[in-house]
C-alpha cells in the first residue's frame, strides 16, 4: 500500500501518493475544464456571471443558451440527431440520466409529442426530444472539440504519453463485460452517483443499436470518465459514503476543523457544492459546523470522532480496492496506467501539476473571475447546475 506524503496542512503533495480514482479525477477534470473554456469562448450564450444575479449576454441576450459543461453533451446533446430521440430511449442510449428539464429551460431541446403518433394523449416516455436552433449550434461547436483540445494534450504532453495513456485506459475496460456511461453521472442525494446498472457488453449493444458510437469509446476524456465509473461503483457498493463526498470533503477535513472559506481552494470544489457536502455530513453526524474564534460571522468545519473514522474508512476502501484490481486486470495494467495518470498529475496542485498548464481561462471567460483552485477535484462533483466538474 502507497503511503501519502502530506505536507504540515495534511494535504497530499505528490501524484504517488494519491489514490487511483484521484489521479483519474484530475486528468478527467482538466480535460473537461479546458474543453468548457474552449466552448464558452465559441459558443453565444449567457450566463449569470460570478456576483451577479441578471443574465449578461455573449453575442447579444438570447443569442444562445444557458452555459453548460462538457458532461451535457455526453449525457445528452450527443444523441439528439435530427430525427430527435424518444424520452424513454435517451438514458437508454447515454446509460445515465441527465437533466432533462434543465436542457429544456436552458435552451438546448424542445420536448413534445411525436406528430406521427396517432395516440391522442402518448405516454411522456414516447415523447421526442429535439435540439432547437440554439442547441444545433451548440452541437456543432461542441462535436469537434473532443479532437481540438486532445489534439493539445498531445502537442503539450507528448503523442506518446496520451496514446499510451488511451491503451492503458483500454487495458482495463476491454476486462470489464459492464456498459459504463460516457461521463461521470449527475450526482444525487448524498453526492451519490446515480445508479448505474450493468448493461450488455460493448459489443452485443453496439449491434442492438444502443451502444455509443466507436469514436466516442475512443475519447479520452470517455475512457478516463468510464474506469472512474467502475472504480465508483464498486466503492459506493461497499461504502455508506459516496465517493464524491469522500474524496472531496472528508479528505480535507479533521478534528481540529476547516474554514468554510478555506474549503473550496483546497479541494477544488465550488462553495455550493460544498455547501451540499458539508450539510449532508452534519445530518448524519460526521461532522459539525461551527463558529470559526475570533472570526465574528465566520464559520468552519470539523469532523467529529465518527467523520475522522469515516475518513480513516474511505482512504481504507480505496486502497483495498485498487489492490483488488491489480489482482483482477493485472498488477503491470494498472501499475502502468497509474504511472502515466501520475506523469501527467504531477504534485496535484497549482504549481506542481502540468495539468494546470492548459486551464488559464480566457480573460472574458467565467473562470477568470473567480478565485483560482489549489487543485483539482479528487472526484468530479457533477451536478443539476450545468454538469461541471467542480459543482460551479
């Protein structure tokens, strides 16, 4: 077992030290901020900017939609052809949920009956899902993308290094007879990803017709999201924890406590989804919230004895079950696949990560505005939001 080196503060400071589905998390979560700062920048849209409360516009209001993450894509827009899809059909095809009625009140889709139905009132499953103009324009803008920014990562971290990292990534799935969704779910109660069921293996679905397309399966940013699947499923299988509010929340925390404010720079998650985490954790008993001293309104969070054994717990199952896959996918499969995750990784921070060498945002982009992460997320903290990989 790896043990982490920690500096005075407790958090980890090299890739060697971070469990598997960390380094997964960081390489998956980089790629998807760059991917989205590349969208913002092509596509109109509108959003609420950081402290603001009104919409300002990208190209005129109501030029495009509501902003989103990469994840809507791979959960959603991908499948939304020109003849549409049905309702029932769509986390059929994705493996996963999306938001559907936020897609809708973005701007993304119109949902209605089918015309062709002769049904005078069609259950809402058989109702068809279609891009609207804005959407259309969001799909072509977003299809290309996956080939634009891999094509960076090669330039900047090597052809090698990334083709290598891809056949590592393969290694492991071509072992697995579980469908896994393109993309980290959209977390539920609790962080907890939605369920995933097994599916029929990659190829019996792809001659069925509900398999995804082979190059989208060839994606990185797809084989990074579906081995960081299948370790989540089997940790949230043995664990009364999520392993998104594990990795994000419990990790930093300890008896002596966190300021509320200190939180999201170092886990790399947005305050509302910290916010969520830190509630649930309070429900349960495992960690209380409290007047941070001589802070006047200032608040901070500290684990009680029950969070310190639940985090004792989480780093316990992460361990174990990394072990387990060396055993079942073979120890040189996933020593290889780690060892190019922790290249990539580097010291997991600001400052000692190449990942972050890509994540400058454009000076109009959201990202600017706010205030700059220590690290990435050790779990993408994906939600109702917009589908972003830190909670934002």
């Amino acid at each position: 077992m790896r043990k982490a080196a920690k500096n005075d503060g407790g958090v980890v400071t090299k890739a060697a030290a971070l469990n598997l589905p960390a380094l997964l998390s960081q390489v998956l979560v980089a790629f998807t901020i760059e991917f989205d700062n590349e969208a913002e920048r092509r596509i109109p849209h509108w959003t609420t900017r950081h402290g603001w409360s009104a919409g300002s516009a990208t190209g005129g209001f109501g030029a495009g939609p509501w902003l989103v993450s990469m994840a809507m894509w791979l959960n959603c827009m991908q499948f939304v052809g020109e003849d549409g899809i049905r309702v029932g059909e769509l986390e059929e095809r994705a493996r996963t949920p999306t938001n559907l009625h936020g897609m809708i009140r973005w701007g993304y889709v119109d949902v209605a009956p089918d015309p062709g139905d002769p049904r005078a009132k069609p259950p809402r499953g058989d109702w068809v899902i279609r891009a609207t103009a804005r959407g259309r324009m969001a799909q072509e803008v977003w299809r290309p993308l996956f080939g634009v920014i891999e094509k960076r990562w090669e330039e900047r971290f090597g052809e090698s290094e990334i083709r290598g990292l891809r056949e590592s990534l393969r290694a492991v799935l071509r072992q697995m007879d579980t469908e896994l969704p393109d993309c980290m779910p959209i977390l539920g109660y609790g962080l907890a990803s939605c369920k995933l069921e097994k599916r029929r293996k990659a190829a019996e679905s792809r001659a069925s017709g509900h398999g995804n397309d082979v190059e989208s399966e060839s994606r990185l940013a797809v084989l990074l999201a579906k081995v960081l699947n299948a370790f989540a499923m089997e940790f949230d299988g043995e664990s009364k924890l999520s392993l998104a509010i594990c990795a994000n929340v419990l990790r930093v925390l300890d008896e002596k406590g966190v300021r509320v404010r200190d939180l999201p720079p170092r886990s790399g998650v947005s305050k509302e989804g910290l916010s969520v985490a830190t509630g649930y954790l309070a429900k349960l008993g495992l960690a209380a919230v409290v007047a941070e001293p001589g802070a006047g309104r200032g608040k901070m969070v500290r684990l009680t004895p029950k969070g310190a054994a639940a985090r004792s717990a989480y780093g316990e199952l992460t361990a174990a079950i990394e072990e387990r896959w060396r055993g079942r996918f073979g120890a040189n499969v996933i020593r290889g696949l780690r060892e190019r995750l922790e290249r990539l990784v580097g010291g997991g921070t600001t400052e000692t990560s190449p990942l972050f060498r890509g994540l400058e945002p454009y000076p109009d982009g959201w990202r600017a505005a706010v205030r700059k992460p220590e690290t990435l997320p050790h779990f993408p903290m994906v939600l109702h939001r917009g589908g972003f990989p830190d909670g934002s």
